[in-house]
C-alpha cells in the first residue's frame, strides 16, 4: 500500500486565545488519486480544516496541535521558505468566488505565466504554451482569446473554469476545494463537478473538496467525512453514506434536502435547534442537544468512532437505532 498524500492526526485548531474551538481532533487520511468530500452545517469546522493544510489560517491567532503531513512533508514545521515552495506546487486551493483568487489588473493568461514562473525556470513561451493546454484541459472555449481576458470580462462558470486552470498551473498533487460550486447555477455546477471528477482521473490529482450539499458530494467524491462542531462524526463510502447512514447526524442532512432518490411521499425535515457554541461545547456527544436517539451516556463522554463496517465509521453509540432512522430509498436497477 502507498502511503497516503494526506494525513491529519489528531488536529486541533482554536481561536480566541483557545477559546473557540473551530477543529477538535480531527483524523484524516487521503490516498493518493482519491476524492473526498467533507460535508456538514455551517460553522462546522470545514474550511478551517482545510485551510490548515496550507497553513492559510492566521497564524498568530491561532493555536494548533496535531501533526498534518502532506506528501510525506510535515505542513506544521516548514518554514515561510518551504511554504512559499509548497503552496501552489504540492496544494493547491479553489474557491467559491473565483474573483477573490483572480487579480482584475491582470488577464487570466498573465496570472498563470507568473504563477509557473514563480516556482519553475520556463520562458515565458513555454509557461504561456501551459496556460493554453490547462486552459484546453478546463474546456474554456476558444482558450486564445480567453487567456487574454480579465477576470472580469469572462462569465461566472468561465470565471470558476480559469481559477482551477490557475490552481493547476504548477501541477500540485493535491487540490483543495472549498465550496467551488456553490455560487453557481445548478447546471454550471454540474459540469464543474464533472470537470473535477475528469481532472482528478486524468492527472491523477488527490481532492479534498468541502461542500454544504451531500448531492454534490456524491457526484464528486470516492468517500465522505461528516463534520459536526469540529469532529468527524461519520465517514464512508459515498455509497454507504447514501444507502446506510449510521449517525443520527448524517441522516439528518439526508432527510434535510431534497433528494430526488429519496422515496415519494417522504416529507423533508429540518434538524431542529441550532449547532452548538464551539466556545461552549457539551461534555459528551455534541449533537446530542438535538439528536432524537441521545440517551444518558451521550451526554456524558465523548463518544468513540466505531467501526460500522470496514469502510463506515460513526462516531455514536447509538447506531444501531439510527439504522432505523435513516431515510427510505428507492429500490433501484
Ligand atoms: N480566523 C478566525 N478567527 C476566529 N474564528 C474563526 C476564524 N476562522 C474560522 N473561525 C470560526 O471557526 C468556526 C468554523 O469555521 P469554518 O469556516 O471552518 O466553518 P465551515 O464549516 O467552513 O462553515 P461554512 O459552511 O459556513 O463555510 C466558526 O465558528 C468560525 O467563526
Ligand atoms: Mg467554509
């Protein structure tokens, strides 16, 4: 087995002198070539997470413990040098608004030249000759003319398009996507998730790809982590998450959107009450203030991540009632 391109032990992220604790023992590994998808509410703790892996949070406000290794480099110990070097060529990060990662002083295609040739010795031809190849690759079309654009002059989708070109530019081995396609319409968004998933297979990236929408996930990723107040509560196979849910949690998020597999007639439900003060967390489970199953014991420790099967983990101890509570699907095939 290879040894995979990410692997966070243990991760804490607080803010607020330690006070508000955004990411709270976070495990995760990545094998090289995979896709995962971290899902959850807002405020869970996903873009911090994210944000860890190229050390993008504020540094001096900001407290981490854990260790965070990519590509068999330890993220928390480089220094600005080896971080300069690293972002951009090993990871790489998209947005949600493109413009906040595209300058509007410079075309598109300027904006790649000068990202190639910050890290590589290539004239500007050769880094030029890359920028209309990525540009081929994110399917801009007539990518001449588009490399001469500025950022403003293109479309929402052609914007996003350009920015993952621009991601890609040093061929990083990892891309971090932070809700890229939420701003977008629904069927922009579609091709853009089809693009990742392309990308993904035919440069053999490894994605890490948060999103509010378990649907969008689906489409883009092998496995899925649940996020709740900064833990992973419950991850599987896309297929599992989907089919067998197993943290009261996850089922929540399942039956709170409408999903057009889920059986008719089945009404949809908001997961009541709010998601937790991370600067006041519950001694126990954290999702216990809401959760329809919690009983005594989950409010008094932290529960353990227990082995669903294989490839499922929840993190609850009462899985076997939730099995009972997961939405029905209907059959297929
Ligand atoms: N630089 C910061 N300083 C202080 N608090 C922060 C900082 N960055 C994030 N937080 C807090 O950390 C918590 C987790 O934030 P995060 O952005 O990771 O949530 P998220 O899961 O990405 O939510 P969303 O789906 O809304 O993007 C939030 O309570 C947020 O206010
Ligand atoms: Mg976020």
């Amino acid at each position: 087995m290879t040894t995979p391109i990410v692997s966070i032990r243990n991760l804490k992220v607080a803010f607020a002198g330690g006070a508000v604790r955004a990411v709270d023992g976070v495990d995760l590994d990545l094998g090289r070539g995979e896709a995962v998808a971290l899902i959850g509410e807002s405020g869970s703790g996903k873009s911090v997470t994210l944000r860890s892996l190229m050390r993008l949070n504020p540094e001096r406000r900001t407290r981490v413990e854990g260790s965070i290794t990519v590509d068999g480099r330890d993220v928390l110990a480089m220094s600005a040098r080896e971080l300069a070097d690293f972002r951009g060529a090993v990871v790489s990060m998209i947005f949600q608004e493109p413009l906040l990662a595209l300058d509007p002083v410079y075309t598109v295609g300027q904006q790649i030249v000068e990202a190639i040739r910050r890290h590589e010795r290539v004239s500007r031809a050769a880094a030029r000759e890359r920028a209309l190849d990525l540009f081929r690759r994110v399917r801009i079309p007539s990518p001449e003319r588009r490399l001469d654009a500025y950022p403003h002059e293109l479309s929402g989708g052609m914007r996003q398009r350009a920015m993952i070109a621009l991601a890609l530019a040093c061929r990083p081995k990892l891309l971090l996507a932070d809700e890229p396609t939420t701003a977008l319409d629904a069927t922009v968004q579609i091709q853009i998730l089809l693009l990742l998933r392309e990308l993904q297979r035919d440069l053999g990236l490894s994605i890490i790809f948060v999103t509010h929408d378990i649907g969008a996930a689906v489409e883009v990723a092998d496995r899925i982590l649940v996020m709740y107040a900064g833990r992973i509560v419950e991850e599987g196979t896309a297929r599992d998450l989907i089919r067998a849910p197993r943290h009261p949690y996850t089922i929540g998020l399942l039956k709170s959107r409408a999903h057009g597999a889920l059986a008719k007639g089945a009404r949809l439900e908001a997961i009541p009450g709010a998601p937790p003060d991370l600067a006041n967390l519950p001694p126990g489970c954290s999702f216990a203030p809401r959760c329809p199953l919690a009983i005594e014991p989950c409010r008094a420790d932290r529960p353990p991540l227990v082995a669903v099967k294989e490839s499922q983990r929840a993190r609850c101890i009462r899985t076997e009632a939730a099995a009972t509570l997961a939405p029905q699907l209907e059959p297929t095939g």
